[in-house]
C-alpha cells in the first residue's frame, strides 16, 4: 500500500508542474508588433512588385485598422511555438519538464522491503518538493525562425487528509529569453504561476488527478522597423528604418488538467500507462509599441487585447526498472494531439508553417528514492515529428515526505 500512497503523492505533484508548465510556454501567442510586415522586409528589398501588393493588401500594419481573415493569421512570432512545445512539464512548475503534463509519470515508489509496509509506516502526510528545469525551442523555419532559451523553477507543498487522497498547492516562476530571427527582435517573458492540485487513488494501481492555475505574464519585446515598414507609411514609418520599436504586454492565463494514471509492477519491471486532457486560456491587455527617430521624436502604434485557446490531449506509457536499491532508470514515450489551437499563416507567396497538431515526445531519466523519505527525479525530454520545431528539456525535482 506504501507503494500506492507514494506514486499518489508523485501523480499529484509530477502532474501539477507539468501542467502549469505547458500553460505557461503554451499561450504565449502575442505579436511582436507590425511583425507582418517586419517579417517581409525581404520580399521589399526584391522588387517582386506584385508580392509587395499582396502584402500590403494582407498585413493589418499596412492597412491600419484592416484585419486577416483571422486575427491568428499573423500570429506566427515564437512566443506560439515556444510556449506550445515547453509545455510539457511539470504541472506545476512553469516551464518545461520531462515530466509529463498529462500523467503521473515517474511515480515515486517504495522498494525492497518497504513495498509490503502499511499506509502511514514511516511515511509522513505532509510533503514538500522544488523543481528546477532549463530548456530550450528552436524553429528553424525562415518566416517563423526563433530560438528561445528558458529557465523555470517551483516550490510546493501537499498533504494527505485522509488515505488515498493528496492536495497542494505551488508556486513557480519562469523565464524566456527569445531571440526571433524572423525579424531581428527579441523577447524576454517572465511569468509567476499559482496553481492547486489533487489526486486519488481509484484502485491499487489506477489513480486520478487534477490541477486548476493561474499566471500573470508579462513580456517585454523588441524589433528594427523595417525597411517595407517605412515604405509603406505605417504609424512607426517616421522613425526611420532600423529604429527599435519596443512595447510591453501584459497577460492572464488560466488552466486545467485532468488525467488517469495505471502502475504495474512485474517483479522488477514497472510499467506505468497514462492519458489526459489539458486546456489553457490567456488573455492579453491591449498596448502599445513605441520608437523613435534619431532626432528624438516619438512615434506609436496600439494593438487591440486579444485572447488564445488551446486544447491538447496527451496518451502514452513508461517503463522502468527495481533494482532492489535506491535508483531506478526509466524510460517513456506520449503522443500529443492539438485538439484546440489557432493555426499560424504567413502572407501569400511565402513559405507557410506546417501547423502540425501532433508529435511524440520521448523521456529518460532516473529516480532515487531514499529510505528517509526523500526522493528525487532527473529526467531529459525530447520531440520528433513536429515539423520545424524542436525543443528539449532537463528536469531536477527534489521531494521530501515529512
């Protein structure tokens, strides 16, 4: 039973981080201003007369006020990509993980002897855990490329009130440094994440969990006018091409996650099977970008508030390894489908975003599961098959049942 309660404790935080992590690289769909055109400054520099048409009939920012047939249409900087790949991590801890949002993977449990001990026989009610998780985005695709650098941290706390049954709460913070190579900009987005959780035991070996969070985002960006900007008398052609035009965005988002987790033990062999649902809403204020010309003169542009959907399902297995001490090596692999999302396009006659909704990701790792009640996780993750974006992670949580 001792080996149920623990994985019911690693479920509930394991699927916490993961989640409030892919809330948090997820929604981060902002434009960085005038980016349409920004990023087909190309296009002007060819003298291709009738692609410089078709994008000054297709970008807002040359027909102030006019809009695509979706706002989404010129939603294509690398805050989307980035958020929608380093999501996969801890539920709670904001930003990506090795952890599996959608599971309790890695479930922390006894060995040896300990596997035959009553719930509550050396086992506290109250836990605390921290994680930490750098990781990295890139898109290699020309109108989309970016690369993005982030660093993500969480702290929580969980309790049992009754056997079979675990709540927390945790709070985290993450950073990206993104340097948009679409258009010569950067962003550099910090988000402060609040989030509860809670799991059950259905079973000995089937388990419940649920998480509910909120973050407020705020993102600094930067970009040069461009040339094709200029030309086409924009609010910011004034000041001049090659100026930096910088403007903040604040932002709320909210989430949820509920997941169903199976583990089995065949002598030394653990298998863990998973599946779950995740649905993220971030809301962005209106704002402004600003710049000005060598002279000092101030010129502007504002941007109407916005909000982003996504929905994502995520189902896959683990298999692990007791060796009858206090490390266990482990290995897994999800499938991920977009279930809810906007698609990003670019204007016409150039290369347009595959807008992939599914991929695999692929874990390893190793956890340490001590006698005293303190355990841990270290875990990398992976992608394949989303076209022109990869990510990867590196993933440390610490636990301590008290």
């Amino acid at each position: 039973m001792k080996a149920s309660i623990q994985r019911l404790c690693a479920t509930a935080v394991f699927t916490a981080v993961s989640f409030a992590a892919q809330a948090s690289y997820w929604s981060l769909h902002e434009l960085i201003s005038s980016d349409c055109i920004s990023a087909h400054s190309d296009a002007f520099w060819s003298g291709n007369s009738a692609l410089m048409e078709e994008i000054a009939h297709n970008c807002p920012a040359a027909r102030p006020g006019s809009e695509l047939i979706t706002p989404m249409q010129l939603d294509y900087t690398a805050p989307y990509y980035n958020n929608h790949y380093l999501g996969r991590s801890h539920p709670f801890s904001p930003g990506p993980s090795p952890i599996s949002p959608f599971s309790s993977l890695n479930p922390i449990r006894s060995h040896g002897d300990a596997s035959g001990l009553n719930a509550g026989d050396q086992f506290g009610n109250v836990g605390i855990w921290a994680s930490a998780s750098p990781s990295s985005v890139d898109n290699d695709l020309a109108t989309t490329a970016f690369q993005s650098n982030n660093v993500n941290a969480a702290v929580g706390v969980d309790v049992m009130p009754w056997e079979g049954v675990v709540v927390g709460a945790t709070f985290g913070y993450g950073n990206q440094d993104v340097n948009t190579r679409f258009n010569g900009g950067d962003q550099d987005v910090n988000d402060y994440t609040f989030a509860a959780y809670a799991a059950a035991l259905l079973s000995a070996n089937i388990s419940i969990d649920a998480s509910l969070g909120y973050a407020n985002v705020d993102i600094d960006q930067e970009r040069p006018v461009s040339a094709f900007e200029v030309a086409a008398g924009t609010p910011l052609a004034g000041a001049g091409a090659g100026r930096v035009a910088s403007s903040t965005v604040d932002a709320d988002r909210w989430f949820g996650s509920i997941n169903v987790t199976g583990n089995w033990d065949f002598n030394h062999l653990l298998l863990n099977a998973h599946a779950g649902y995740l649905y993220v809403n971030e809301d962005h204020d209106s704002f402004t970008e600003s710049a000005t010309n060598a002279a000092g003169a101030a010129f502007s542009q504002s941007f109407a508030s916005r909000d982003f959907d996504l929905g994502q399902v995520r189902v896959g297995g683990e298999v692990g390894y007791d060796f009858g001490s206090f490390l266990e090596p482990f290995a897994g692999l999800d499938y991920v489908v977009d279930e809810t999302r906007e698609d990003v396009v670019v204007a016409p006659g150039l290369a347009q975003p595959a807008n992939d909704d599914d991929e695999v990701q692929f874990t390893f790792g190793m956890r340490y599961l001590g006698d005293n009640g303190v355990s841990a996780v270290l875990q990398y993750t992976g992608n394949a098959l989303r076209e022109d974006t990869d990510f990867h992670s590196l993933m440390f949580v610490l636990r301590a049942d008290l």
